[in-house]
C-alpha cells in the first residue's frame, strides 16, 4: 500500500503523524500561514518605523474623518485584536502621528484624531505598501484568492 505524502504543513511543522482530521490540518494551516504572514508584514514596516497595529489605527483615524473616534471604536475596528489600545495610542501621540481630546459634553470620551504627520506617513506608505502586499501573493490566480475570501467569510460568519 501507497504512503500518503505528507503536506507541506506536516513537513513545515516537521510532524511524522497524520493530522487527527482535514479540519484541524485546514485550521493550523491557516494559523501557520497568519503567523508567516504578520511576520513579514511586521518586517516591512520596520524600515518604516511602525508596526502593523500604529499602520491599521492610522487608516481607520483616516477613514474616521475630523470627528476622530474613542478608543473602543478603534480597537472594534482593529484587523487584529490589540490587548492595550491605550498604551498603542500613548506611544502614537509621542510620535505626533495622532492626538487626543476630551470631549466637552462627557469628559469620560476621549476622541482620538490622525495628525497632518500620521496623514503624511500614510501618504508615503501607500504605494509601498500596496505594492508589498500584493507581492505576498503574486503567482496566486484571482480565483484561487477569491475562494480564500469566501470560504473566510464562512468561517468568521460562524465564529460571530
């Protein structure tokens, strides 16, 4: 009898067994993947000087407009979950990339505003940026990408 090969994520993972289920192979898979990923998004930014938490909150205070947003509005709209959101925007506001003001009618709101200087890293990283992620998955046919976007959808909408 015919040995199974083994997947590309067993030998990544350097396991000998089989997986238990195609279910648990798919879900460390896609684990595996984030993680290489995250990992090289982190290591684009770095020549850039912010993470990929500093780059998310910049284009979400971007798409807020001049009414800004508080902290849990942001961290709701994180593409990853950011355990001290506080902490994130202490460091940004000492960078000059955003700023913060207490709201007038509830001085328990503080709204959170992208600066000129937040605006122009993000201008200056646009087509970098662009250019690097679409590179992440360059050979990849768009019918392939497009049933990677479906079947995550189905997964997220179970999960919610």
């Amino acid at each position: 009898m015919a040995r199974a090969k083994k997947s590309s994520l067993a030998t990544a993972l350097k396991q000998n067994r089989p997986f238990v289920s195609l279910e648990q192979e798919v879900y460390l898979s896609i684990l595996r993947t984030a993680s290489e990923l995250s990992y090289a998004v982190d290591q684009f930014f770095r020549q850039f000087d912010i993470t990929q938490s500093q780059y998310n909150v910049l284009r979400i205070l971007r798409g807020a407009g001049a009414e800004g947003l508080c902290r849990n509005e942001i961290s709701e709209r994180m593409v990853t979950a950011t355990p001290d959101m506080s902490r994130l925007l202490d460091r940004m506001e000492k960078t000059g990339w955003v700023t913060r003001k207490r709201a007038e009618d509830d001085r328990r709101q503080v709204f959170t505003h992208i600066t000129k200087s937040g605006m122009e890293l993000l201008a200056r990283l646009e087509k970098p940026t662009s250019d690097f992620v679409t590179s992440l998955f360059a050979g990849t046919a768009i019918s392939d990408l497009k049933t990677v976007l479906k079947v995550n959808d189905q997964i997220r909408a179970k999960l919610s």
